[in-house]
C-alpha cells in the first residue's frame, strides 16, 4: 500500500480572520498577573489549595484560568459556526433544535428471541434506533455448537449463528424503517451478509436498509482482541464491505471507526482521537487505492467514541475530533462533498468508569457523561445502566438509562441553543491542547506507514497499556479519587441490586435449533455458496456477493469465516513485555 506522510502545511487550514489585537492581549496578560499576585495569592494564603497539581483523567494539566490571551484560536478557520467547515461546533446548521440525538440502548442477551423481545421493548418505550450487541462466540466467528463456544453462547450477547436466527431476531421489526447498529468487528462482512440476505427474503429493496456495522478490524488488534485473520485480509475484508455498501446499499454505515475499545482499554483522550483517526485514515487510503472515489464513500463512515469521567476533556475531545477529520479529508485526500468532511459519531458512556462498590452511583456518571457527549455534538447516544458491572442489564435499569438521556432532552435546556459551550476560553484551550497531542501520534504513525504497519509493530498497543498503567498508579496512590472505590467508603457491601441472569439452557437451545436448520438445508447449495466464497477470498473479486449467497442458504457463521481463516490464516497477538 502506498505510504502517507503527516504534512503539516496541508493539515492547518488558512486564515488570519481578525480577534483581539496585540495591544488588548497584552492588556488581559497585565490584567490577569495581577490578579494572581492579589486576590488569588491572598485567597490561597486563607485557604491552601486541595491539592498540588489539577490535571484531568488523561493526565493532562488544567491551568487555573484560562483567558483569551491563552488561546490560539482563529474564530472564522478554527471554530467557524455549525454544519460548516471544519464543524468544530457540530455537523449540522442547527443541531438539536432540528433533531435530537438518536438514542440508542445495547441490546443482545441469551437467544435471538429473548433479544427481539427486548428491541420491540426499547422501541416501545421511545428507542429511536436499535444497538445490537452479540455474544462471544459470534464476536469471534465461531458458532454455538462449536467446542470453543461452550459457556459463552448467549452469556454477554445475542448468539446468532445462521440466517435463520437474525429472522428471528428482526421478527416483526421493520427494517426499512428502523436503523440498526450491530457491534461486530471480525466477522463483520458476515453479518452484514446475514442482515442483507434478510432484507432480500422480505423483500425489502436494499437501498432502503439503513444502519452500521462497525466492521473496525484495526481497533480489534489494538484492543479488543476478538479478530478473524490477520491485519491485512481483515482490511481487504473491510474494504469490500466499504464497496459493496457504496454501490448496493447507500444508506449503511459500512464502517463505524470505533475509538471506544481503544479508551476502554486504558488510552488517554488523546490517544483514543489519535488513534480512532488513524485507524479511519487507513480505511480510506485502503479505499482509495481500490479505486473508489472519496466523495462516494466518505459521506458514509462514522464514528464511535467513549464519553467518560471528565466532563470538559469529553467535550473538547469530540470538537478537536471533527476538525481534525475535516482537515484531513479535504487537505490529504482531497474530498470535494461537506459531507465527506463529517465527522458523524456515536457515542456512549465509559463502561470501565461504572463500579461494582456503590452501584447507584453510576447512574450519576452516565448522567455526567451522557450531559458531556451531548454538549459534546454527537449524533447518537448510549448511555450505560447502573448494573452493567455486574450483568448484563435489566429491563429496570436500562430504563433508567434510556430515561436518563430523556432528560437530558427535554428538561435540562442544554439543547435550547447550538453549542452552548463553544468560545468558552478553557473548552477552547483543551480542544487545542488535545488536538496538539493526538497530531502528534498520528504523526509518528504517519512515519511508520500508517496504522496497519504501526499495530504490526505494537506502537498503539504499547501506548495504551502505559497510559492505562499510570491511571492505575494514581487511582493506588489516591491522587485520582473514584467515588466508593478509594474513597468515600460506606459501611457494609452496599445494596443489594437485581441482576439479569442467563438459563444456561440457552446454549442448549441455540444448539439443537442450529442442528434443526443444518438438517433442513440443502447441502449442495452449501458447499456451492461456500467454494465461491473460498474462490472470491483466493482471488481479487469483493467477498460480499458470495457471502450473501452463502448466508441465504443457511451457511452458518463459522462455515464462512473458517474459509476465511483456511484461505487467510489466523493471527497471533504480538507478545509485549
């Protein structure tokens, strides 16, 4: 693959659009020392600080006050106004005063069936979009009669297995008319296929599906760790999935570049931008050396970042993430189409932030964080339940949750205006501090050859376990405080909280009906779907057309990908000591 180098010059965008001047700087520099040296040093002489050094999650140092002598910031090029170039201030001219945020709840628990009861619930209960989340053996591209798969089938998400249980899955839900978010990575192609193959027996005309898979084979090797095949077929993979979508199915999401695992794993801010971006930048090189023009597909990659703990880290994170994005797809790659400029982002709160000690407490950090991505600019929004520590949730608790964003919706007065936070002195500041640092990763990336050739050397990875190593540290040595875990104790366990359990008799199930749809399929029209998936992978044709037909007749999951890893080999996680 050819190689591209950060180039500063094409990255910052032109303007010298008027702000105060030198003298009025000047000024508020004098003003501001003077300040520090009266009332502050008189107010701090009375009452000594918490604490000796204020810095936020990341670690990044927060100064006392931040004023416009601080900021680097050119109004008309760095912040411009919403639903415009470089949309610092969010994707569309008005914001939430048009449309609310898609609100969406993860679901996927036991069997197909027990999950199509939970979306028709959510949905009911004023879900704007369905979140699917699988259980490990799927993750993984193993099905659930596989020996691999025992104890897992059902236990942290759906198990689907063939075409048949994603009908059950989707019963009575309309496709054509509800989007769908399914969280899968490895074996992602395949369960596009599988949803595809569904839209096809209904009827329904592929140009009216609309949803996303996140299909995000990169994030997978830096964090996750639930792949297929190595990095290099796992790109080809997603860059016939990014193809086939352009061409077949306008309205899909083909990839979702998922920053959230990476922050999950332990990443800073920074480098969970820097990464996430990177990653997204791979997949459009990939894309573009396949011969598929920028504005064809651009407009229909999104995003999917952690909120967590820090309020105005989160929110500065998101701004500097869509006006990295939009530079780079206008300077590097040449994007003509504002929308190809979009960084479109789903968001959801910090599952690693919710504690087992003081369970009730979570509820207060998702409404923080879910406050923060909304200010922040997303698009979508999920927001965890208290007890996800713990299980997966009850119907109680994701209530709780999906009311949660409710309120912020409608009664705290945070989407009255488009971007209320934008031109605060310190949000500014931050969004600049942390767009300097991840510049600074994607650079180093950028001299390695990109991201596949720096996840084959185990840079991001490395970064990550350090950052995540220090957090730690400073959680051990209580100069980050985490409610009810270092500090603020209460007596006893805590309270006792209701917790969704999973029969095991699901894998049962889910096996004896996947030996049901094995029994009644037509083996020829298997092994025929299956030879021309093995001969699309062995050759250059894209891999989705016979996986569809695979999928349509009955193949199952671990049919497909066990081509996959036949044709392609399988990878083993880079040793790091």
């Amino acid at each position: 693959m050819a190689k591209t180098t950060f180039d500063e010059q094409s990255y910052t965008a032109d303007g010298d659009d008027p702000g105060l001047g030198d003298e009025a700087m000047q000024a508020i520099r004098t003003a501001q020392q003077m300040w520090a040296d009266g009332p502050v040093a008189n107010a701090t002489a009375r009452f000594p600080l918490r604490k000796n050094r204020f810095s936020t999650l990341s670690d990044v140092e927060v100064p006392d006050l931040v004023t416009p002598s601080d900021v680097d910031l050119q109004y008309l090029t760095d912040l411009g106004f919403p639903g415009q170039y470089p949309f610092t201030r969010g994707v569309q001219p008005t914001m939430y005063r048009g449309r609310l945020w898609t609100m969406r709840m993860f679901a996927g628990f036991g069997s197909p069936a027990q999950t199509n009861e939970r979306f028709r619930y959510l949905l009911d209960q004023g879900q704007t979009g369905l979140s699917t989340a699988f259980d490990f053996p799927t993750l993984m591209g193993y099905d659930s009669d596989s020996p691999l798969s025992l104890g897992e089938v059902g236990m942290c998400g759906v198990a689907v297995d063939t075409l048949h249980d994603m009908e059950i899955l989707f019963d009575q839900i309309p496709l054509e008319k509800v989007t769908t978010s399914m969280t899968i990575n490895g074996p992602a192609a395949v369960l596009l296929a599988f949803y595809v193959a569904l839209a096809d027996k209904r009827g329904i005309s592929r140009d009216k599906i609309g949803g996303t898979v996140q299909n995000d084979c990169l994030k997978e090797f830096i964090a996750q760790h639930a792949w297929v095949v190595p990095p290099r077929p796992a790109m080809r993979l997603v860059t016939d999935t990014v193809e086939f979508c352009t061409q077949e199915v306008p309205r899909w999401n083909s990839v979702s570049i998922s920053g959230y695992h990476i922050r999950e794993a332990g990443s800073t801010a920074a480098q969970e931008l820097a990464f996430t971006l990177a990653d997204g930048l791979e997949y459009v090189k990939w894309a573009i050396e396949r011969g598929i023009d920028v504005d064809d597909f651009a407009p229909r990659l999104s995003f999917f970042f952690d909120v967590h703990n820090d309020f105005f880290e989160e929110i500065a994170k998101f701004r500097a993430a869509r006006r990295m994005w939009a530079r780079f797809m206008k300077e590097r790659f040449g994007a003509k189409n504002p929308r190809s400029m979009m960084l479109r982002t789903h968001a959801q709160t910090a599952g690693v932030s919710l504690t087992a000690q003081q369970p009730y407490n979570n509820v207060a950090r998702v409404a923080m964080q879910g406050l923060a991505a909304v200010l922040g600019g997303t698009q979508s929004l999920h927001t965890n339940s208290l007890d996800e520590t713990y299980a997966l949730p009850t119907e109680d608790s994701v209530t709780i949750a999906l009311r949660t964003q409710q309120i912020v919706a409608e009664e705290s007065g945070v989407t009255n205006t488009i971007d209320p936070l934008g031109g605060s002195y310190f949000v500014e500041w931050m969004t600049n501090e942390i767009e300097r640092e991840a510049l600074d990763y994607i650079r180093k990336i950028d001299e390695m050859g990109g991201m596949v050739d720096a996840v084959e050397r185990g840079y991001p990875q490395r970064e990550i376990g350090a950052a995540a190593y220090r957090l730690q540290q400073q959680i051990d040595d209580q100069e980050k405080i985490v409610v009810g875990v270092n500090g603020y104790h209460s007596d006893g366990d805590g309270p006792k909280i209701p917790l969704l359990r999973i029969d095991e008799q699901v894998q049962k199930d889910q096996v004896a009906s996947l030996a049901e749809v094995k029994a009644g399929r037509s083996r020829v029209e298997v092994e025929k779907t299956l030879a021309a998936v093995r001969a699309a992978a062995t050759g250059n044709d894209n891999m989705m057309p016979p996986m569809i037909a695979a999928a349509s007749a009955y193949c199952t999951e671990q049919e497909i990908c066990d081509v996959l890893r036949d044709v392609f080999g399988q990878h083993q996680d880079r040793p790091e000591f």
